[in-house]
C-alpha cells in the first residue's frame, strides 16, 4: 500500500513537501521553505510535521528555495548523504 501526506503547499503555493511511503520506506518528496509573514514562516519553517530522520530518501525537483530550502533544517541534516542524478 502507498500513503501519500501533503506536508506543505497545501492550500497555498509555497513550501513544498510531500511524504510518500511505500514498502515500508518514506521518502520526501521535495523540502521546501514556506515563504509568508515573519512569524509564521519562522514556525513553519523551524518545524517539521514528521521525525526527519525518518527519512529514507529525498527527491528534489529543481532547486528554488520553495521545494529545497529546508534541506538546510539541522534536523533534517544530521543524516542526510546527498547524491545527484543525471543532468
């Protein structure tokens, strides 16, 4: 079975992510940085609504601050190894 959650950008057009499990691996798709009034965005932004070492793996589909920019979240970062694909 396949669960997919919309972890940003729902309801609005800023801070992308979305956790996508599957054989019992989560992957996140995008992790973006919400972008809106100081306090909210710093909330949003500080926070994430999962356990980022959760994470299995991580797609990124272009790198505007809007579906990349909390990749730099020291939460999310401890375990992060990063690899590119192509291009």
């Amino acid at each position: 079975m396949i669960r997919l959650q919309f972890c940003g950008a729902a309801r609005t057009v800023t801070g992308s992510q979305h956790l996508i499990e599957v054989n019992g691996q989560r992957i996140l798709l995008e992790c973006g940085m919400y972008q809106g009034k100081r306090a909210e965005a710093y909330q949003r932004n500080r926070n994430f609504p999962f356990d980022p070492k959760s994470i299995n793996a991580m797609v990124l589909s272009h790198a505007h601050i809007d579906h990349s920019g909390k990749t730099a979240n020291s939460q999310f970062c401890q375990n992060l190894h990063l690899r590119e694909q192509g291009g």
